[in-house]
C-alpha cells in the first residue's frame, strides 16, 4: 500500500475505514507539532509524513536495506541523547520483539520535553511483517509508555470494538467470495463497517478498547 493510500485508502480496501479514522487522528495530532527534527522511528515509507510539516527536518530510521536515512540495529540508533524533539512511530510496536526497549530507545533519542506520537494496534488481525508479537488495551497501552519515562496526554481510540470486529470478519469470511464479486463485496462491508462504529461510538464510548490506538506522550 502507498503512503497516498494510507491517508485515502481505495474504497475497497479491506480496512478502509480503519486507514481513513488512523488518517483523521494523525492529522489531528500533527496539527498541533512543530520544531527543529522528528524521526520516523521504524519509517517503512513514511506514510504520515506529508502530514508533519510543522518540522523543518524529518529523519527516517528503518532496518538496514530497507533505504531510511538511519539504521535501526535491534532497536539501537546510532544518534545523540535527546537528538530529535518528535519521535514517529506507527504500526511498529506490535512487531517489536521487546516494545521496553524500543520506548526507552526512542526516550532517549527525544530531547526534554520531545514527543512521541505512537499508533499501534487493538483489536486486529495477525499480520507478520515479519513478526506480529503484541496487541493492547488502552490502559495497558498508556502503562506501557509510562514506565519508559514518558507522561502520557492522550490516548486516542480508532474505530469502536464492533467496527473493528466486524473489519476482521469480513475480511476472513471475503476469502470465499468469488473474486468477481470481492470489490462489491468489500464496498459493502466497509459500509457496514462505518455504521457500526458510528452507532458504538455513539451508544457506548470507550477509551479502553479499539482497533488501533494513537498515543501522545512528552519526554520527562
């Protein structure tokens, strides 16, 4: 999937309405950032980074041949304490195989007060890439950054537990629509999809459980 996909995914697209809501968040964060330097810390294509123009440098870290600017070495980078004043980091954590040292990796590298901006998932499908290690509730989510050093401002849900519920069914049982019929098939389920997450949303709201999370956090 391209980075312009990520931000306005195909309307069949099996996680439209996941990608779309992930998009809304981000752009909301980002609105608010600016300074000198952000990292994208696990970069893949930097899906977000039209969205942080607030920074007059964006710096890529990525495993090695993967072509970011710097070398993830296990979750090491070989940069200065407090270099950057924002840490990226989307879909990352659950492939980390010790997500304690990635959060203490990237505490390091943020300058006092820096921030880190985090997504990463809920309730979700396996999708090893090449490892899919970890899923969280919000709480456990927010325990997690703040034992590495971090205050936590906010913990943002993306799309309800019966939306993203409802995503991961359609997806498993698409498998066994002809495929003639999977583009309308995947419309309609996105529909359905965007209903049910708007009627959770609305009856019950909850925090604490979501397909993806965003989470904010300042350097202490």
């Amino acid at each position: 999937m391209t980075s312009a996909n990520r931000l306005d995914p195909p309307r069949t697209h099996h996680a439209r309405v996941i990608l779309q809501e992930l998009a809304r968040a981000m752009r909301a964060v980002a609105a608010g950032m600016s300074g000198e330097a952000l990292l994208d810390y696990g970069s893949g294509d930097s899906p977000y980074r039209s969205l942080f123009g607030g920074f007059a440098r964006y710096v890529t870290a990525d495993l090695a041949g993967e072509g970011a600017d710097l070398t993830i070495e296990g979750t090491k980078v070989d940069v200065a304490d407090g270099s950057f004043d924002a840490v990226l980091s989307t879909q990352v954590l659950e492939h980390v195989p010790e997500p304690d040292a990635y959060l203490a990796e990237a505490h390091r590298m943020l300058a006092p007060g820096g921030k880190l901006v985090l997504s990463t998932h809920g309730i979700y499908w396996y999708h090893p890439s090449p490892e899919d290690l970890w899923r969280w509730t919000g709480p456990g989510l927010r325990r997690q950054v703040e034992r590495r050093g971090f205050r936590v401002l906010d913990v943002v849900p993306v799309v309800s537990p019966p939306g993203a519920a409802l995503t991961m069914f359609f997806q498993y049982f698409g498998r066994a629509v002809p495929s003639s019929l999977r583009p309308a098939w995947k419309v309609a389920a996105q529909w359905l999809v965007r209903v049910a997450d708007r009627l959770a949303s609305a009856l019950t709201p909850t925090a604490d459980d979501a397909a993806l999370f965003v989470v904010v956090a300042e350097r202490i």
